[in-house]
C-alpha cells in the first residue's frame, strides 16, 4: 500500500514537472516570437504593462520601421532624422500606449498620421523637431498628453484653432515658444504661446481679410446679376418696340377690309380693284 501510494506521488511530481517545463517551454518560444517580429533597426522587450516596449533609438531611421508588432505598447522613435509622418503611420498598433517621437527633424504631420490610436494612446512627445505649425486632421479625435516643447512655432490662426484640440503636457507649456508670429505687429516672437494666445487673437486679421474677400465676391454677384437685368430689359424693350408698331399697323389693315366690304354691301354692281 505505501509503495503504491509513493509511485502515485512520483507519478504526480513528474507530471507537475513536465507541466512546468512546457509552460516554460511554451512561454520562451513566445517571447523569442516577439523577438523574431522585432524589426532589424530596433530592440524589443517584454514591458512592465504587458505587451511590447520597442526601442529605436539613435538608428539614424528616415522612416517609421515597417512591421512593428502588433503587441507593442511603447514605441519610441527618438534620435533619429525622420522628415514627416505619413497618414496611418501606426494604424496597425491597437495597444499603442506611449510614443516618443523626440529629437527628430519633424516638419510635417500628415493627415490621419495618428490614425486608429485615439482609444489606446496616453503620452505622445513631439518635442525637439522642426514643427512650425499643426494640421489638426493629423491628430483626428487623439486625447494623448501631447509635448509639443522646443519647436519653431510660427504662431497664428491656424495654430491658434489647433492648439485647444490637445491635451498638452503642462510641464512643457512654457517651452512652446513662438519663434515667428503672423502677423508679426502682435509681436508675439519669443513668448510662450500658452500666454500670447490669451492676449492676441491671430485670426483677427484673417477674419478681416476673409470679410473683405466675402465683400468682394458679393459686390461681384451683384455686378454680373445688375448687367444680367440691363441686358434682358434692354433684349425685351426692343422685341416689346417690334411687337408695338406691328400692332399698330393692324388696324388701318381692318379699316381698310372694313370699307371694302361695305362698299360692295351697298353698290353691289360696282366693281373695286383689290
């Protein structure tokens, strides 16, 4: 009985073993599976928050690496020399939660380049670039705490409708500096925008520009609807003139019908040339 009971717990210990070794078995080829996905120009690596933390740092990449896994969760692209992000840039990256875009030589954003990370994305850095102004269809609905600290702004209307559509770092707020203005006479050049943009509206000159335009573009419907009218009465007056002296010379016609028939009516026997 004792050395059946010592066989069945043996059995069971190597059963346990056995378990054990092909979940650690199972859990290395995973991970060397992350590892094989990892692009040539990046380093890959288990994070704390599950999922990926890709890291591309100082590879000298001009482009976002295609074929990034799918499970990456921090991404960061920083110390490299990409030029601009292309629309759908990180479409295929649904647990996307951090992205450091630093350090680069952004100048552009394209439309949608943040595409389908509205729902996963907390923390985007895009500072240190070449930013001089936002098309805000680049972000789309992104809430992501945004750094957007040492780039050359060029502060005007368009920044200052795609500003509040951020979530901005407040620890960089201070760093977003307008290195040129439009128009320069706010004078606005080496302020922080977070302070210019509460005293100075920069689209006050664009809306005047658009009101003189608006303006114009009226007076010119007005123009060509005014010659239209000119020219229909002026077209109709003279067929109206036509028209006039036609029926004018209708009734010295029936007059003259009308003495023929009465004279016949009473000297029947005379004969009048038509």
């Amino acid at each position: 009985m004792f050395s059946f009971l010592w066989e069945g717990h043996a059995l069971a210990s190597c059963l346990s073993l056995t378990f054990m070794l092909l979940l650690h078995i199972l859990d290395v080829c995973m991970s060397e599976s992350h590892h094989a996905e990892c692009p040539e120009s990046c380093f890959c690596s288990e994070s704390v928050d599950s999922g990926l933390m890709v890291r591309c740092r100082d590879m000298n990449l001009i482009a976002v690496p295609h074929g990034l896994p799918n499970n990456t969760r921090h991404l960061y692209l920083d110390n490299n020399l990409l030029f601009t992000i292309p629309s759908d840039s990180f479409i295929g990256l649904p647990l996307l939660f951090r992205l450091d875009l630093s350090h680069n030589r952004l100048v552009h954003l394209e439309p949608g380049a943040f595409r389908g990370q509205a729902d996963s994305l907390s923390s985007l850095d895009l500072s240190f670039n070449l930013l001089e102004t936002l098309d805000p269809e680049a972000f789309g609905d992104l809430r992501a705490q945004t750094n957007l600290s040492h780039n050359p702004w060029l502060c005007d209307c368009r920044l200052q409708l795609a500003m509040p559509q951020l979530l901005l770092d407040p620890s960089s707020l201070a760093e977003v500096v307008c290195n040129t203005s439009e128009p320069e006479e706010l004078g606005a050049q080496g302020m922080p925008f977070i302070l210019v943009a509460t005293d100075l509206d920069f689209c006050a000159a664009l809306r005047r520009t658009t009101d003189f335009a608006m303006l114009i573009t009226m007076f010119g419907w007005f123009t060509m609807v005014i010659s239209y009218l000119v020219y229909y009465v002026r077209h109709n007056q003279e067929d109206a003139i036509r028209h006039l002296e036609y029926l004018k010379s209708l009734p010295n016609r029936q007059d003259r019908s009308g003495e023929k028939i009465l004279s016949f009516i009473t000297h029947p026997h005379v004969v009048t040339n038509p």
